[in-house]
C-alpha cells in the first residue's frame, strides 16, 4: 500500500515524465545495455538523461523525474514506483546476478560474508532466489 501523498508526487511526475529519459550506470553496466537494447528492439527512441556510477546518483535522479531507470522488481527503494504497464515501457526481462568468492585460505570468512549479502538481498527481494552451488 503506498503514501498517498507519495501516490499522488509519483502521478505528478508521471504526467510530465518523458518515457524516453533514462539514468543509466555507465557502460559496461549489465542493466544499461539491457535497458538499451531492449528499447532499441522495440523501435523506442531514448536518450540518457543522466549517467552515474553511483546507484544513490540513478535514485536520486529518477526521484528527481530526469528520468526512468532499470531496476530490480523485488528491490524498488523507497520513494521510487514501478512504471506502470500502461505507460509502453517493454519487459526487460531477467538478469542473474552472481557473487562469487575464492575457495581458498579464508574461505570460511569469504563463505560467511557471502551468506550474509545474500540473506540481507534475498530477505527483500520478493522473485529472489539463491543457486546452490549443485545448480551452478
């Protein structure tokens, strides 16, 4: 359930947002040239509103309305909404993301702080899902 006042800022936003403004992380970031080339395939035009390196800077630019940027679906921060379905946006489909660690002196400490990354993400993410190192 959301703020309705966060409701109605987002409905403002959306009214004057232009679908073809995109924060993007700068390349070679996965979800840039998946975004990019998913809206290339379907003939959408774009243009990069704002670039950071920082996932704070793409936040703070797309709660600002400079632009849409791509996003896990389970992990939408606060102040930030899916754009609807309704707006044209295509799916972007699934992305893997993979920590991996070394197997070597200090594996237990390697092993425990990736245990704990991956509860802290899976704990939030709602189509989060960890691999066993049998489905690797």
């Amino acid at each position: 359930m959301y703020d309705p006042g966060q409701l109605r800022t987002f409905l403002a936003v959306a009214q004057t947002l232009s679908f073809t403004r995109a924060a993007l992380f700068p390349p070679p970031a996965i979800t840039r040239a998946r975004a990019l080339e998913t809206l290339e395939a379907h003939g959408r035009s774009w243009r990069a509103a704002c670039t950071s390196a920082s996932l704070s800077g793409l936040i703070a630019a797309a709660r600002a309305g400079l632009g849409v940027m791509a996003h896990t679906r389970g992990l939408v921060p606060p102040g930030l909404v899916s754009v609807p379905a309704r707006a044209g946006l295509p799916e972007l489909g699934e992305v893997d993301f993979v920590l991996l660690h070394g197997r070597g002196r200090g594996h237990a400490a390697a092993q425990e702080a990736a245990d704990a990354l991956a509860t802290a993400i899976l704990a939030a993410g709602d189509r989060l899902h960890r691999l066993s190192s049998t489905d690797a």
